[in-house]
C-alpha cells in the first residue's frame, strides 16, 4: 500500500543519510561502502572490524552507507558516492558483461546459500517433480542461478515474482519457493513451520554452487586505492574472524545496527544469519583462500551469464584477470 | 515428662495420630482445592480470551463487511471511472476505523484500460486524500496485500506493519477479490482493501488482566506478535523466535496449534524453572490467535496464603491439643505415680502403707483394690513364709548335723594304718546333697587281715543315709563274727530284709586282704566290679560276678571269690555315682574313661589315684550339677615277698 511504500521510503531515505562518520585524520585513506541491503548480520564483518579499528589500524576512514528501496549498492557507485560495495558474483558479472568499468577486489562468500523449499504436504521431494508447479522467485534480483537450475534441468517451471516476503508460500499460494538459507529459509522456520515439515533443493548440490558476496569497485578507484582496498578486504576478514570467535558481541552490533536503521529485528534470526553466513567464508574443498575469488568459480559463474539466453550483453568474454584484483 | 513414660508415650501416640488424620485431611483440601482453583482459573482464562475475542470480532466484522460490499458494487457495475476516488474518500471519511481504502485493479482491467490502475484515498491529518498507487516504481501485483488474496481468490488480512506516514499506528489491510463481468463472463477484477488502525485493539487487550501479572497477547498467522505488552515484541518477534531465543520447545508447540487455528489451555516452563499457563484463542476473521497467559505461581498465590493459615491455625491447634492432653492425661495417671510409689514402700516391707485415693475412673479403682488385695496377700503371704524359711532352716540345720555324723560313721583319717606298712589305702566320699547314700569302711579283723567294703544304697536324701547307717552298723557288727566275706554279706541281707517296709537295698562290695600274704577274699553283692592294678602298670575290671544287691531277698546264698594280690597291686573300688556322672549334655563318664584313667596312671598310689579320677570326673561334668553320690576306695600291697 502507498501508506506502506511512504514508511519505507522514509526509511530508507533515513539510511541515504546514516551513515557512520567520523572525524578526518592526516594520512587515512578514506574508503566509503556500501552492502547490499538494509543492516543483518549477512555484514557482520564490517560492522565488527569498523567498531573494533580494524580498518582504523591499517590507516583506513571507512564509512558505511546502506543502499535505499530506491538507491542500490550499484547506484552509489556509480554515482561516485561510495568506493566499494558488496553485491553477488553474477550480478558483478553481469555489470562487466554490461560494460561497466567494474572490478572485483575481494570475495567473502565462497558457496551459495540459494536454495528451494517446498512443503512436504506438497509431495515434492524430488527436483524433477518441480514439472508443473509454481515457483515465487524474487523480481528484484538473485534469479540467475534458479533460471540457470531451470535452463539446466529443462524443467518447466511457472514463475510467480514475489518481493521479499514468505508469506504467499505459507498459504500454499506457490508450490516452490526460492530462498536464501541464511535469510528466508529461517523465517520460514520462525513462521511456524518446522525443518521436517519442508523438502529442501539447495543450488549447490545441482552444480551452481557459485560464491555470493564479493567487492567491487569502478577501474579508476582501484587504480587510485589499490592498496587501500587491499588493506580493506584485509581488514574486513579480520571482522569476520572475529565475529566468528564472539558472536554474542557480534550479534548485538548486528542488532544495534538494525535499531538505528528502525528495522524489525530479533536476535534468534540474526543469529542463525551470522551462522550460515560465517560457513559460507570458508572455502571447504575449494581450492581458494579466504577473500580471494577461485577461477573455477568465475568461470562457472561466466557460463551461467553465457547461457543466460534472455539477456544480451554487449561484453561476455570477460577474462579473469581483468575482471578480479 | 520422660521419653518413656507413659504419659508421653499417649501423648506421642495421639500427637503422631491427629498429625498424620491432619496431614490426610489437609493434602486431600489441597488437592481439591488445586483441582478447583485450577478449574476456575481456566474458565476466567477462557473467559477472558473468549471476551476480547468479541470484542476484537465486532470491531473487525463490521470493517470487514465495508470491502465485501464493495466487491458486491463493483460487480454490479455499480461504481466506476473517476467516480471511484470520490466513493472511496467518502468511506475513508465516513469510516473513522479506516485509515486508508484502495481499489487495485489487475492489469488492462479498469475502464481505463491501464496496466496500473489504484486508485486510493487516505488520511493526511484531518484531511482525506485520493491518489494513484499503481507505477513501475510501486508494482503492488506482487506485494503481499494484492497478491495474496489475488492467487487464493480469499479475503486475506496482512500481517499487521507499522505506519509512520501518516498513520503513525499499527496497521492491517484487510484485501478483498472482486470480479467484474466480461462479456457474460464473471472475471477476476483486482483487490478492494481497506487500511484499519491497530489501536483500538492494542486498548482491548491491554484491558485484558488475570491475577497479579497475567496478559494478553495477539498473534498473526506467522506467530509474529501484533500486541503483547513487551512492546519491543511487536513486529519484531514471534512466538517462534521467543521459544527458540529462550528454549522453550513447548511454546513453539504451542504457537503452531495457534496458528493452525486451535483453541487451548497449556502450560510452559522456561529454563529458569518459572512455569506459565497460557490460555488461546483463534480469531476467525483475521486467522490470528490470542493468548492469555499467567504465572502458575500466582494462580496457586491464594492457595499458598489459605496453606499459611491452614498450617498456622493447625499448629496452633496442636498446640492446644498437646497443652490440654499433657494436662488431663497427668491428672489422669497421676494416682499411678502415687502407686509406683506406695509400691516401692510396700517393697521394703511396709505393708500397711495409705495407698493414695482415687476419686474417678473405674481402672484407678480396680487398681486401687488390686494393689489393697496385693497389699494384704502379701503380708499374709510373708508371714507364712517366715514360719516356712524358719522351719527350712531347722531342717538344713539337723541335715548338716546329720551329715556331720554320717561323715563321722566312715574312717576319713589317712593313713589309716601307721603300724601296717604292708598296706596303703585312701578313700573318699562326696554327697551329692546334705547326706547321701553311699558308703565305704575299712577296719582290721587282727593283725593282719584288712575288712573293707564299698556299698550304694538305692535313693538318695535321709532315708538311703539312714539305711546306709545301718548297713555300715551291720557291716562292723556281723564282721568280726563271720568268717568268710560271704557270710558277712548274707548276715546283713538278713538283718536287712527284716523290716524293710520301704524295699531299700544296698549294693556292696565287701573284702577281707590279708595284708601279709595278699590273698583277697570277696563278695560282690550287685556293685560296680572294682579295678585291679597289676603292679603299677596293667588295669582292667575284676569281680565281674554280680550277686544281688543286700535287702532284696532274706535268704539269698552270697558267694566268696578269691583273687591273689601281688606286690604293688592295688584294687581300686568306686560307686557307680564315678561312672555315671554326667555332663551337660547327659552324657556318662563311664567305664571306659575310668578305666583308661586309672590305666594312665596305674603307678599312682590310693591317694593321688582317687585324686586324679577326681579331677577327671570334674574336667567331665564341667560344672554340671552333681546327681550322685561320688565314692572311691583304692588299697594297694606293699608287703614284702
């Protein structure tokens, strides 16, 4: 409802404004980022290393601006607001492949976390019994690796676009739901249902396990704060080492985070957020360390956009090296 | 008062009975009282739920009833073109509970054709304003309020959001499918919703109080908390995030019976221990649940207060009840104090003592007498038993004397014979009470031929002692006449046999050595065959041909043995009061042990021989009382050849 769309702008036209700033010392490279999305724990990691110095001790002004329901991550880039932001690997490819001078400098997430839920009241136990069904999927983003799942099985899926909530799922207005595991899959949970009562299809055990958050900035800023992007993702891994080993702490900054922004919180979710977010930094079997992008996974991600048969984009042959710092 | 008297046994006894009768009494009160408290608490809970319910019902049915109607219109064509923005600021107006109203089109459907078409009127102060929602920046065909209702083709009330545009409340839109007609065709139109404000409801529940601290709470269809007084809860938990942040797998339960659209009554326990009731309610309109929830404890809280009272006002009656019961039980056996101690008098033989007097109680007056018949019986009884001990102790008396004479009728100085060195003898005779049956005498017929005898008179006591008398008497008397010991033993069976009322009769051994030859002589007449020693080293039994025993038949013929004794022979002689003394299990000492001690110690002389069976017979008997009279005599030759 408008009422509705009026709250939220004000909302996020308080977190154009938020942002933490701090006073302006001689010889501290000043970085701005910006996340995704609203505060959660999906950023710990920042939120830790920026209130324990990390970046203040590697000579870093670090500001954090969140993205807006009508401002992205992308757009303050773009416009020149912030340095760096945080976004998902095929979204940061699909930017390159779109001719955009962006690069990637560091990557925290290292699997996927999307995934598909059905009821097991449903009977849908299988993927391939998806044939036929409805599937809610986001209209706003993260589609690339369930059109590429779909494109990949030749299943004939029915789209249904949803925005953000579960809510159309938990009445059984869709059969399938796409979800993230750290986020929606949880709130599934806190609506009621129980892990037994759902069948669950996570992208990664059908070969799309492509990595999620990474940083990107525009050519010209890496060439002018190479070293201080370096000294960013650096310090930014050392946040989340931290959150790791202090996750009530953590948890309460996440939390705190979420309160100045007026957002709805708990900690029970925000928790199992930080959870599953901290096991997607860890590489496991992939042959990459903590921060950096495996080439094996660009260029699966690369394949994904190539496949991508609705979409033109005038640049698909990205190479690795220009594309990742 | 001591532990054990009686006094404080009754009052012990009747203390522990009325505490456990008290204790029965009060757990079954507690427990029904529990079970009533309980009964009454769910009811007011159910009560209370029950009434907010309606309440929250008869605000929502009408509200409710504002879209439907409106679906109804637009179906019958009955409004349309901009003539919608007027209708729905003048609901908005007229409807003070409405915060906002919309009528969503589903694209290419209103008459304009448009793929956004809403028109919307809302509050802006005290104004009402109308705009257009629909755009590409706001596409309302996937949010929650249009697209629920619009696939499930059912009114749908939203999760409740919070408003600070202009509202600055709790809203809910409450969505409903109309459907307009096509060419004949009944086709689906858009969503007609209505925006409501929570406040009114946030007021009923907190208007909801049970016991000290109870509350109500509302929750949506996903368990998110609409109102709950922690306010912090609303929009931010739900019931699921509040079990699992505090561990209350029940509560999780709960909430999913709440939402499936259940009523209850059920109880949580957090971690700490602190246990809940919660009582709930479904809300058929809005599919939400309402709970009202109370501590146990302070359900129980009057219970505990009506315990403290109960429990004071029973310790305080028991109190009582010790006080009075210490006080009548004492007055009540006090008198048997009086009489434990005219009975203590009484036992240091003042019989005349004033027993005390009894005033009440028919068993104080049956003791009384008792105690006064016991009080006489005894007197008398003490004054027979004076005349009985006196008359006892004149008969121990003429016992010993007549024990000290009897003694005094055998020879009891050893040796007995300085002058003759041929011979050595020693005797002995123990009564097993004053004076006894048995006897033995020795004495010189001349110079060189020794008389003995050894006999055992049949009973015990005065009567075998008297007769013994006789015998020995006898014995002296015919002995120096006779000749032979054959003679001897027949002249005292006659003399015997003369009188004998009492059929008493004597066994005896009777001998005549001549202490310069060694040649024995003998007349058993029914006693024990004496023990030959063959110079100080073989033993064995000799005399074995028993005659009767003297006082049985007046003219039995008695024969005379002979039996040729060599130097150091000894004959040893004894009364069978030696082989039949028993120990404690009655077992005899017998011939065997007698032989084989007498064998053991065959180079003894008389005195130290009896000695040493004597001692024998005691390691035997052990202390066990003596039955028999216990006599030995042993002679041993010590002549030259």
């Amino acid at each position: 409802m408008k009422t509705r769309t009026q709250n939220a702008r004000d909302l996020f036209l308080f977190l154009a404004f938020f942002s933490f700033t701090f006073s302006i010392s001689i010889g501290q490279t000043q970085i701005a980022f910006s996340p995704q999305w609203f505060p959660q724990a999906q950023f710990a990691g920042y939120y830790v290393a920026l209130d324990q110095g990390f970046y203040k001790e590697l000579g870093l002004e670090v500001k954090i601006v969140h993205p807006s329901g009508t401002v992205s991550a992308f757009d303050n880039l773009n416009n020149g607001k912030v340095d760096v932001i945080s976004s998902f690997l095929m979204d940061g490819i699909k930017q390159r492949a779109s001719g955009r001078p962006l690069v990637h400098v560091g990557q925290f997430s290292q699997h996927s976390a999307l995934m598909m839920v059905t009821k097991k009241t449903s009977g849908i136990d299988q993927a391939k019994k998806l044939n036929g069904k409805t599937l809610g999927l986001w209209s706003f983003g993260f589609q690339d690796i369930p059109r590429a799942f779909i494109h990949k099985y030749g299943y004939d899926l029915q789209i249904v676009p949803i925005l953000n909530t579960v809510n159309l799922f938990l009445l059984n207005g869709v059969d399938a739901l796409t979800v993230m595991y750290y986020n929606e899959y949880d709130q599934l949970i806190n609506s009621g249902l129980n892990e037994d009562e759902l069948n669950t299809f996570f992208f990664s055990d059908y070969g799309l396990d492509i990595p999620e958050d990474g940083l990107y900035c525009l050519e010209n800023t890496y060439e002018t704060k190479k070293e201080a992007l370096k000294k960013f993702v650096q310090a930014t891994l050392k946040g989340w080492d931290y959150a790791a080993k202090n996750k009530d702490y953590t948890i309460e900054l996440v939390v705190r985070e979420m309160d100045k922004a007026h957002l709805p919180n708990n900690k029970t979710h925000q928790r199992w957020m930080l959870n599953k977010v901290l096991e997607l930094i860890e590489p496991g079997k992939k042959q990459v360390k903590k921060g950096q992008l495996s080439k094996q996974d660009f260029q699966s991600a690369l394949e994904i956009l190539k496949s991508d048969q609705t979409t033109n984009y005038p640049n698909p042959n990205i190479l690795m090296e220009d594309f990742s710092k | 008062m001591k532990r054990n008297s009686l006094s404080y046994k009754i009052i012990q006894r009747v203390l522990i009975s009325c505490v456990a009768l008290g204790f029965i009494i009060f757990a079954i009160q507690y427990a029904y009282t529990r079970y009533l408290v309980e009964n009454t608490t769910r009811e007011n809970a159910q009560l209370l739920a029950e009434n907010a319910v309606n309440e929250i019902e008869k605000v929502i049915r009408p509200v409710e009833l504002i879209p439907e109607n409106l679906a109804w219109m637009m179906e019958s064509n009955v409004i349309s073109g901009e003539f919608i923005y007027s209708f729905l600021e003048k609901i908005v107006k007229n409807n003070p509970s409405i915060y906002a109203s919309a009528i969503a089109f589903e694209p290419g459907m209103s008459s304009k054709g448009s793929y956004y078409f809403a028109p919307y009127a809302y509050r802006d102060g005290q104004k009402v304003c109308t705009t257009q929602l629909g755009s590409s920046d706001y596409d309302y065909f996937i949010m929650d309020w249009y697209q629920i209702p619009a696939t499930l083709r059912i009114p749908y009330w939203s999760e409740p959001y919070f408003d600070t545009g202009g509202a600055d409340a709790l809203l809910s839109t409450y969505s409903v499918p109309f459907f307009l007609n096509r060419n004949g065709h009944r086709v689906f139109g858009g969503i007609i919703t209505i925006d409501i404000s929570l406040d009114w409801l946030t007021k009923i529940m907190h208007s909801v109080k049970i016991f000290k601290t109870g509350y109500a709470f509302l929750i949506s269809r996903t368990g998110s908390f609409v109102t709950h007084p922690n306010r912090e809860y609303i929009m931010n938990q739900s019931i699921f995030t509040i079990a699992k942040e505090d561990n209350i797998p029940e509560l999780r339960e709960i909430g999913r019976t709440m939402i499936q659209g259940k009523n209850g009554f059920k109880s949580v326990t957090t971690q700490v221990g602190e246990k809940n009731w919660i009582y709930y309610s479904f809300l058929p309109s809005t599919k939400w649940s309402l709970g009202v929830v109370f501590p146990h404890n302070e359900m129980y809280a009057d219970i505990r207060q009506l315990t403290v009272l109960i429990l004071f006002l029973s310790a305080l009656g028991l109190g009582l009840l010790v006080f009075f019961t210490v006080r009548i039980i004492n007055k009540q056996i006090m008198p048997l104090a009086k009489f434990a101690h005219s009975a203590r008098i009484i036992a240091e033989g003042n019989f005349e003592v004033e027993l005390p007097k009894v005033e009440s109680g028919v068993e104080m007056k049956e003791l009384h007498d008792s105690f006064e018949f016991m009080q006489k019986e005894l007197a008398e009884y003490v004054i027979h038993l004076k005349e009985t001990t006196s008359a006892k102790e004149k008969i121990e008396s003429e016992l010993r004397i007549a024990k000290e004479i009897q003694m005094g009728m055998i020879p009891h100085i050893f040796p007995p014979f300085p002058n003759l060195p041929e011979v050595d003898l020693y005797a002995s005779l123990e009564s097993a009470r004053e004076v006894g049956g048995d006897l033995y005498d020795f004495f010189l017929l001349d110079e060189d031929l020794l008389c003995f005898a050894i006999g055992d008179v049949s009973g015990k006591g005065i009567p075998a002692s008297l007769f013994m008398a006789v015998t020995r008497t006898l014995l002296r008397s015919v002995a120096n006449k006779a000749t032979n010991t054959a003679q001897i033993t027949a002249s005292i069976n006659k003399t015997l046999n003369i009188s004998n009322e009492s059929n008493m009769f004597v066994t005896l051994f009777v001998g005549i050595l001549n202490t310069k030859t060694g040649e024995l002589r003998f007349c058993n007449a029914g006693h024990n065959p004496p023990i030959l020693i063959k110079n100080g080293k073989e033993a064995d039994f000799f005399g074995l041909t028993k005659s009767i025993p003297v006082g049985l038949f007046d003219d039995f013929a008695f024969t005379e043995e002979h039996l040729q004794l060599g130097r150091h022979d000894q004959i040893f002689l004894y009364t069978d009061g030696l082989t039949e003394a028993e120990d404690i299990e009655n077992k005899l000492y017998g011939n065997d042990r007698l032989l084989d001690v007498v064998r053991n110690h065959a180079d003894y002389l008389p005195k130290k021989l009896i000695e040493e069976v004597h001692n024998d017979v005691k390691v035997h008997v052990n202390g066990h009382l003596q039955s028999d009279d216990l006599t030995m005599l042993s002679i041993i030759c010590l002549r030259n050849e």
